[in-house]
C-alpha cells in the first residue's frame, strides 16, 4: 500500500483540528530581591569586634606584672572593696636620659611616695591619702615612715608589696583586696598615650629637682609635665598639696583613659593597654576587668569623698580618735563624718 505523505498543516491536529503544537509557557516571574540585611551585617561586624576586643584584654591581662601582695593569712575585715594604689618612686626601668630629663636622680631609690587607698560600695566612693611621712608599726621592723615599708620588706623583687599591704591593714584595720603599683615610666607611658591629661592648676610652680616650670591655669600636661606635677612639693603646702594634686591628676587621667574618645579610639587604647600592662604591677588576684572597674569608679569620684588621712602634727603622726572615725566608716561601707576628714 502506498502511503501519502501528510503536510506540516496536517500533522498532529487536535479535536478541532488545531496543530498538536505545545502552548507556551507562562513567564517565569522574577525573583523578588530581598532588601539588604544590615541588622544581620551589624551584628556579625559587633559579634567579631567583641571576640577581637575580648581576646586583645585576655591578651593584655596575660603581659601584666604579678606581684605576691595580698597576705594570705590576713585577719583583717571590712564591708566593700579596698583598693591600695601606690606610686613607686623606683627609678630601674627609666633610661639615663629619661632619668635625666624627668630629674629624677639615681636608679637605687625604692620608696612608695604615693600611697592611695581607694574605696567603692554601696557607700560613695572614697579616696584617701596616706602620708608618705606617716610614722606607723611595720610588721616586725619597728616604728618608720609608712613609705620605707616597700623597702623594709625587700622592694620589687623580695616582699616589698605584701610588708606595705600588712602595714596598712594594720594601720587603718581594712583589708585590702586589690593592690596595684605604678612607677615613674607607668605615669609617663599611660599621659603619653591618652594625649595629654587635661588640668586646671590653681597656682604655678617652677621647681627644677622635679622638671617643672608650669603656670597657672587650665591646660594639658604632657607626660614630663604630669610627672614632675605630681612628684613636686615646691609649695607652701609641702606634703599635704602634693597628695591633693596626685589625689586630682589620678581622678583626671583615669577619667581621660575610660572615656568615649580613648576607649573607641584604637589608636589611643592599644597604646594606652600596651604601655599601662608593662608598666604596673598587681597583686596575683587582679586582672585587666579589675583595672576597668578601678578606673570606672574613679570616675565617680566627682560625687564621692576625696580627702587625706587626719593628721594631728604636720604629716607624721595621725589624729587617732579622727583616723578611726574615718576608717571605721569605711569598713561599715559608709560615709565617712566631715569631721574625720583630713587633714
């Protein structure tokens, strides 16, 4: 049988006789874009900045000085927290030409000329002066001025820290629960770093055994300024306004260092974690948390007490019956009364 060929026309029509053509596709619609995930973005950029901040401090807290400070079978007892800051006047870690350019004289010296007992709690904050004069009992070396202690007890490397620890806690009946030191490149490391530490100073002072020439008024101290400001006493009040200028500079430096402008700024913070953690010493309790919380809580000094320990002739011997009001104040964790107020 002969089979005819069918036509294009003809091939696969339908019922009604339409081609057996497929019908075209709807078109796809296009995918719909989803707006920009900048909450998500953010939070992964603060995620990353927090693991990068937590571990820089874990990194900071690992170069810091450690020091046996805090006795171990101390039987002292108090409400809050105690702080003892103290200012070594150990000349080992500065150069010949710093030495020369800060005059501060020969290396061997290991006196504690600044000696600040800070402290916090549901009371306001309390910052006390000890007087570096301070004639007090140093535990099994006799009756001396409370800042040949550090010596007494061997200084940096023997049992310097601890022998001062002791001798304040049994002078004031406060236990200590943080120590911390800092020497001559700590002060300059931590002005230089923050860029200046802001001050108004009431009077000027020229003195050249401590490299200052400084006028009246409010400025920014650079480092060799505040160093020679805090460690003068060429003033009518000796002794007495040199503790209230270390009192004033500590409160303005560490108000510097936690604020915005240096905690946000990489540039003044990495300096400012770097040449502080190689330049202080503390007890083996305390880590780099503990020094923000120390300068956060001097920051709230502006609404606390800030005074000296009461003195009852010049700045050797305490007014007891002043100095027990005051101290016994702050083991309740209270207010101390004005009239236990120094000097």
């Amino acid at each position: 049988m002969q089979r005819t060929a069918l036509l294009p026309a003809q091939r696969r029509k339908g019922p009604q006789g339409a081609t057996g053509a497929p019908p075209r596709r709807p078109p796809r619609p296009r995918p719909v874009r989803g707006r920009p995930r900048w909450g998500r973005r953010l939070g992964i950029a603060l995620l990353a900045l927090l693991v990068a901040a937590a571990g820089f401090a874990v990194y900071v807290d690992g170069t810091l000085a450690r020091v046996p400070a805090l006795p171990s079978n101390s039987e002292a007892s108090s409400e809050g927290t105690n702080w003892l800051i103290v200012g070594s006047d150990s000349r080992a870690n500065l150069t010949a030409e710093q030495r020369k350019e800060y005059a501060t004289g020969d290396p061997e010296s290991e006196l504690t000329d600044t000696i600040m007992l800070l402290h916090t709690g549901s009371g306001p904050t309390t910052l006390v002066s000890i007087p570096r004069d301070s004639i007090v009992d140093i535990p099994g070396k006799g009756r001396h001025k409370i800042n040949s202690a550090y010596a007494r007890g061997g200084g940096a490397e023997g049992g310097g820290p601890e022998l001062l620890v002791r001798t304040v806690e049994n002078a004031t009946g406060l236990r200590i629960d943080h120590y911390v030191e800092i020497g001559f490149l700590g002060i300059v490391s931590v002005v230089d770093a923050v860029g200046g530490v802001e001050m108004c100073v009431p009077e000027a002072i020229k003195d050249p055994k401590a490299a200052l020439d400084i006028e009246a008024g409010c400025q920014t101290l650079d480092e060799a300024t505040a160093l020679g400001y805090v460690r003068t006493r060429a003033t009518a009040s000796s002794d007495f306004g040199r503790v209230e200028r270390q009192r004033a500079f500590i409160s303005a430096l560490l108000d510097k260092a936690t604020s915005p402008g240096t905690l946000f700024n990489p540039f003044r913070i990495v300096p400012l974690a770097t040449g502080l953690s190689g330049s202080i010493a503390v007890d083996g309790g305390t880590h780099v948390w503990h020094l923000a919380q120390l300068g956060l809580a001097m920051r709230g000094l502006s609404d606390g007490v800030s005074t000296t320990v009461p003195v009852r002739d010049g700045a050797v011997n305490w007014d007891r019956t002043r100095a027990k009001a005051l101290f016994d104040a702050l083991a309740a964790d209270e207010r101390p009364p004005e009239n236990a107020l120094g000097p």
